[in-house]
C-alpha cells in the first residue's frame, strides 16, 4: 500500500458519536480533539510529501500544527478514568429493572387465574339454580340437569386455580418488594456502597425477595453477596388493604 493510500485509511478512521451520558460525551469530546490533531497530520502529511516533490520548502512549524498538546493527553486520561470510575447502572436500576420483569410474570399470571376462574364460574350457574329451586318441580328440574350434565369440580380444575393464586400472590409481592426498594434510599445508598467498595458491577446482578423474613438478596459477580433485613416491613399491605384496593379500583 502507497504512503499516500495509508493516509486515505487512517483519515477514513476519524468517525465520532456522540453520547448523552455527560462522563461519555467528555470522553467523545477529548479523543475527538486528539482525533483532530491526527487527522490534521494526515492531511499536511500528504501536503508536505506533495510539497517536497515540487522542490517547495516548508514554513517553519507547519507540521507542528497538528502536534498533540499535554493538556489533550490530560484531559483525555482524565476523562477515561472518569468513565472507568463511573457508575452508570446502579441498584435503583437494577430494582426497577426487577420490578419490570415481576409485573410482567404477573400480567401472565392473573391471565392464568382469568382463565381458572372461567372454568369454575360454572359453579355459578349451579347456585342460581339452587336459589330457585323452592319448590318440588324446580327441585326435580335441577336434579335432572346435574344427572345429564357433569357439573363436578376436578382436582386438575382446583389445581390450576389455585397455582395461580399462588403465581399472582408471588408476582405482586416481588414487584411491590423491588419498586419499595428502588425507593429506599437506605437500600439503594447501601447496595451502591457495597458494589463501589468492591468494584462490581450490579448490571445482571440476581435479586430475591423473602416475605417471610423481609430480607432482600442481592447477588452480583464473583463472591458479591449482600442481604438486607427488615427494611420493608413499613410497605406490607395487609388482607383488608387488598380487599379495599381491589373494591376501589
């Protein structure tokens, strides 16, 4: 390859993006200003090589126009460091981020108990029955139809209920234990705390949530654990609550 054809491939190299973050958009902002100073290079570069092949002498410093100053070298390694030392996913993220994948499983699961539910209302159909049937003819009548038609209630038919019951109690539960968490500064100050002192990242990390001992497991990396207890015990809502939520929704 020419000289002058490597010089073409390295000007093709100076491509910029810029980034919202603002520790990222300096980063963007101090490589482009050495970025500027290489491509300023190639280009009096090939001038220079053009000019030396007309018998042209250059001015003095001409070439010094693209040097790279010590303040872009500072400003460039500070500016990386800035990023390294950056957190950009922190733990009320990624308890957000919890709370998003539970609400889905709970979408799923109160569809479940929807279509559960469906499959027992016809037990509905046996009470209305039962609330007219006062005399013998109306007695004889429903007789007759619970004799030709099967109106029992199987154990596959309860399962599948009650699995979702369960399913939507532990969707809802999750979620409202992570959305209180991403607002628990206690919890999210301590979890940072944490993750920055031992330099790990809590992208990915695995979150789980016991109702029971109202502890809150956090685990992330190699050896990153961290359990917190009794922080939410204020956001517990009880059976009456519910109930009234559910009438008033």
């Amino acid at each position: 390859m020419s000289y002058l054809k490597r010089i073409a491939v390295l000007l093709c190299l100076n491509a910029s993006v810029v980034h919202a973050e603002p520790t990222i958009q300096n980063l963007q902002g101090s490589a482009q200003a050495i970025l500027d100073q290489l491509a300023a290079s190639q280009y009096l570069a090939v001038g220079a090589v053009y000019s030396a092949g007309q018998g042209d002498i250059l001015a003095v410093g001409v070439m010094q126009d693209a040097a790279i100053s010590q303040q872009m070298v500072s400003d460039y390694n500070g500016d990386l460091q800035a990023v390294i030392d950056a957190t950009y996913y922190n733990s009320q993220m990624l308890f957000e981020d919890q709370h998003d994948v539970a609400m889905a499983n709970l979408d799923v699961a109160v569809d479940d108990l929807v279509a559960a539910t469906a499959v027992l209302m016809e037990v509905q159909a046996i009470a209305n029955m039962a609330a007219q049937a006062d005399t013998v003819p109306e007695q004889l009548a429903m007789q007759a139809v619970l004799e030709s038609t099967d109106m029992t209630i199987s154990a596959a038919d309860v399962s599948n209920y009650n699995s979702a019951l369960e399913a939507v109690q532990t969707y809802a539960r999750d979620a409202g234990a992570f959305l209180a968490a991403s607002r628990n500064s206690t919890m999210t100050g301590t979890v940072d705390a944490y993750a920055s002192t031992s330099g790990t990242s809590l992208y990915g990390a695995t979150v789980a949530y016991s109702a029971t001992a109202d502890i809150m497991n956090i685990s992330a990396g190699n050896g990153f654990g961290l359990g917190l207890q009794g922080l939410l015990g204020a956001n517990v809502v009880t059976l009456e609550e519910v109930y009234a939520a559910g009438y008033g929704s």
